[in-house]
C-alpha cells in the first residue's frame, strides 16, 4: 500500500494493522497440533455436504480468486480441498507481537506467508515451524521466534 501511496504522489503515510478475529473462537482450546480438514469444518458448519456444495457455488470462491489472478500464487480447487483448519490463536499472536515490534511491514511480510502456507501449502496455522518461516521472512531470528512462541505474550491481547 506504501508503494501504491507513492507511486500516486500522495503525501498520507499508510499504515495496515491486522485485528485478530477467530472464526472458530473454540478452536483455541484445542491442543498445540490438533486440526480438521476445511471440508470436516465447512460440513459441520452448514449441515451437510449439500449445504456447504451451495455456498461454495454461492461464493464463487474459486471463480473470484481466478478473476483476481490468484492461480498464479497457487490457489486452486485441489488445495483448497486440502486446506486443513486449526487453531490460528500462536499465528494472530506472532502477527501482533510483529506488528508491535517490527512495524506494519515486518507483520505483512510474514502474514503473506502465513497466507499462503495455509490456502495454498495446506499447512496448519499452529506449527512452530509454519509460524517461524513466516517470522523469518520479517526478519526475525530463529531464537527469537522460539522465545516469542515459547511465552503468552500478545495472548491476552489477542484474545481481546
């Protein structure tokens, strides 16, 4: 967005700050390493398979990602498929500790990868090494990361 602003000779600094929001707020009692299959989730949540089949028709999911250009970072049908849900509460943490140590930047950078470990890798948001790839790539030493995930800070903030 900073590159946007200055590429258009706008003088506003622009800042992007992520606000946590749990979709499944129960998952943060689940165990480090628990997870479900996105369609395990998406069933339960709608009823049925029919259910879920007609909000994926309804959304247009796949079809949107498409017209935004997203096949090209490798969303598809198939990894959708095998997208697997779990606890996201150590990632909302590791973004607002980023956010709050390393600036905006640093916590985009490793929300990007975050991203696309888990729509497009089927990875789970929970793992340690998941989440210290993504630090890394804000330029955070592995130490660092493992101190950070190895305490609750940013927890209550998060949870908030």
């Amino acid at each position: 967005m900073a590159e946007l602003a200055a590429q258009m000779g706008d003088p506003i600094d622009v800042q992007l700050h992520r606000v946590p929001f749990f979709l499944e707020p129960g998952y943060c009692a689940k165990p480090e390493g628990w997870w479900e299959s996105h369609t395990t989730r998406m069933v339960r949540k709608f009823g049925s398979q029919a259910a879920f089949d007609q909000v994926k028709r309804s959304h247009r999911l796949m079809p949107r990602a498409t017209e935004a250009g997203l096949d090209a970072e490798g969303w598809s049908d198939a990894n959708l498929d095998r997208r697997r849900q779990s606890s996201t509460l150590r990632a909302h943490r590791l973004i607002s500790w980023l956010d709050r140590t390393r600036g905006w930047e640093a916590a985009e950078m490793a929300y990007a990868i975050l991203g696309a470990a888990h729509f497009v890798e089927g990875e789970i948001l929970d793992d340690a090494n998941v989440l210290a790839r993504a630090a890394a790539a804000a330029g955070v030493d592995e130490a660092a990361v493992a101190a950070f995930l190895a305490s609750d800070e940013e927890e209550s903030r998060v949870l908030e």
